[in-house]
C-alpha cells in the first residue's frame, strides 16, 4: 500500500507539473485543430540548450567524481540498450503483419534515448528533492549509441540472410537459367549475371563485406542530440565552464524543457494517424514496452546501488532513459541505416505513445517505486 500511495500521491503531482502539463497542453490543442506552430529553428535551439545544459553537468561532475563509481552504471546502461533491440527482435517482430526490419527499427529506437524525456526525469528528481548523480545524464550515450548500432547491424544481418534465402530459391528453379540466357540484350553489361553460378557468386561477394560497424557509430556521433551533449560534456571535462553554465545554460532550463513538451505534444498528436497505417501490434508494443524497459533498467540500477553505492535517484534515471525513446537523432540515423524500415512505423509508436507513455506515466512510476524502496 505505500508504494500505490505514494505513487499516486507522485502521479497528481506530476499531472500538476509544468513537464507534463505543457506536454498534455500540445496534444490537446493540436486535437482541437489550432494553428499554433513553434518554427523548427527554435525547437532546435531549445534542443541543442537542453543537451548542451545536461552535457556540462556531467561533464562537471565527472572531473570532479571518482570514475570508478561510474563503471557499472555505464555497463548496465550498454546492456541495456543491447537487450531492448533483441526484446523487440524477438517479440514484436513475430507479431502478425508486423515486418521484422521494422520491429527492429522500432526497438532500436525505443533502446535510443530521448534527450527531453531525460530532462523531464532529471527535472522531476529535483522538484522531489530526490539525490542522483550529477554525471548520471552522461549515460545517455552508453545506451544510445549501442541500441541503434545493434539495430542496424541486426536488421542488415536479417536482410542478408533473407537475400541468400531468396538467391539460393531462384537458383532452384530451372526457368532462371533460361530466362538470363534469353536476355540477350544485357550480355553486354559487365554487372549483369550471364550464369547461375555468376549470380551466385556476385551475391556471395555482397554479403560477404558485411555490416560496417564504425560508420553507423560515426552516423550517431554526428547526430544533432548527442554532438550538444558530447559537446558539453568535453567542455565540463576539459574546461572550466561554471560562469557560463550558472550565467547563461541553468536559469532557463525548466522554461525551455516546457515549451520543447508543448511541441512535442503537438508533434504527438500528429502522429497517431501514422500509427493507422502499420499493424495494431504497434499501438500495444509502444504502451508495454516503456514499462518493461525500464523495469530492466531499474533492477539492474539497484544491483548497482548495493554494490557501489549508486544513489537511488541515479537508478530511477538510469530506469528513465530506457523507457524513453529516441526524438531527435534515433529517426535519421535508422533512416540512413535501415532504409527499408517504415518510418510510420517505429517514429508513429515512438512519438505518438511510446514518449507520452514515458514522461506522463513512467517517471512518476519508477519516482514513486524508488521512494517506496527508499522508505522501506
């Protein structure tokens, strides 16, 4: 009975909160029809604040940590990101008319982090009192990066392996031989196979230059979220940025994280009718999955916290940025990696529930498990 208490008691406070509100706010104006927009070059710039904001932070605090406190949050957060492409690999993928590369996009992106939902979990602690970590937002990376370069690695192997299936049918079949020898008119082309065994062989030479890993992690590093928060994080590290950070990146922080949710709702709003194009399974993965994702996170932040010393409220960001789900450089990374993805798909589940799911629902939730932990 506490921890229903106390969740609760956590649930109708975050409802009163400005994260959440102004998140509530956007869906319910863009469902009303208004013609309010916020012009992209200022949710950019509100963007690259907040991670820039969250970077130096830990940056900050990392220089002045002792870093061998941060080894298993890190590992944990790794595997974390690993684990939620393979869930989705092998759970929604084998969901009826759900395509596996686009399940697999979708649990790439949901094992991608979402930087606003990140500042809204980080947020919430500090309204509560909660202690964290001040480098607990650099971990953002540790899962980010991995979850989409597993993605796009284990969709490539898929596609792979259905091309040879394909190859080695049509090789079976009598008529193929005679179909390309009839062709006469591409003898000439240099590419074009002439023999079964030319075919064969040009398929086996494709799959055998494999997936490249580094230029999908390049892909990620470029990204307009995590090059903001890669970026502040050097500077905290190497630099002495405290006038700065406490002049100009902290006071507006909260102010900035409202409006990003007010445009975040509208934006969610707006992708629900994506979500009509793809299979309903979509709609169920994206209201299950925060919860399962972050519960994993969750256990593996307290194997932390009694081992080392990991804080309570580090584990309940740890649990966060697992339920969360990529918005701002998950989508054109799988866009470039995954090309054969459906992008209603997995952007649809992610922005229209998966990310309302997790700020709305999830934070208060794990806020509210840990206090309930801590309490008893």
């Amino acid at each position: 009975m506490d921890f229903l208490s106390l969740f609760f008691m956590d649930f109708i406070k975050q409802l009163q909160s400005p994260t959440l509100a102004f998140l509530i706010g956007g869906m319910i104006i863009a469902a009303l029809g208004s013609e309010l927009v916020i012009p992209e070059a200022i949710s950019t710039i509100i963007v690259f604040m907040l991670l820039t904001k969250i970077g130096l932070t830990g940056g900050i605090a990392i220089r002045n940590s002792n870093l061998t406190e941060m080894i298993l949050p890190v590992l944990f957060s790794i595997i974390t990101g690993i684990a939620i492409v393979f869930i989705a690999r092998y759970t929604l993928a084998k969901m009826p008319k759900v395509k596996t590369v686009d399940a697999i996009a979708t649990g790439g992106l949901f094992g991608a982090v979402s930087g606003s939902t990140m500042a809204a979990g980080l947020t919430v602690l500090e309204e509560q009192k909660i202690q964290f970590e001040a480098w607990a937002g650099a971990l953002y990376p540790f899962m980010d990066i991995p979850a989409l370069v597993t993605a796009i690695v284990v969709a490539n192997i898929y596609l792979s392996k259905k091309q040879s299936r394909m190859t080695e049918e049509l090789i079976r079949e009598e008529s193929f031989a005679k179909e390309v020898v009839m062709a006469g008119e591409y003898h000439s082309s240099p590419d074009y196979p002439t023999t079964r065994q030319e075919y064969l062989s040009q398929q086996q030479n494709k799959s055998k230059k494999g997936v490249q890993i580094w230029p999908i992690i390049e892909e990620s590093l470029r990204g307009p979220a995590l090059s903001a928060m890669l970026l502040g994080m050097a500077l905290g590290i190497f630099t002495r940025p405290e006038s700065v950070y406490e002049g100009f990146y902290n006071p507006p922080f909260r102010g900035l994280l409202s409006i990003l949710m007010l445009v975040m709702g509208m934006e969610a709003w707006s992708r629900i009718g994506e979500l009509r194009k793809v299979a309903q399974w979509y709609v169920v993965y994206s209201l299950i999955a925060p919860f399962v994702h972050g519960l994993i996170a969750f256990g593996l932040g307290l194997i932390a916290h009694y081992t080392m010393g990991f804080s309570m409220g580090g584990v309940v960001i740890l649990a966060v940025i697992a339920c969360s789900s990529s918005d701002i450089s998950g989508p054109p990374t799988l866009r470039a990696g995954i090309p054969s993805a459906n992008p209603s798909a997995y952007i649809g589940a992610s922005t229209a529930i998966g990310t309302p799911i997790a700020i709305g629902i999830c934070i208060p939730f794990f806020v509210g498990l840990a206090q309930a932990l801590m309490g008893g």
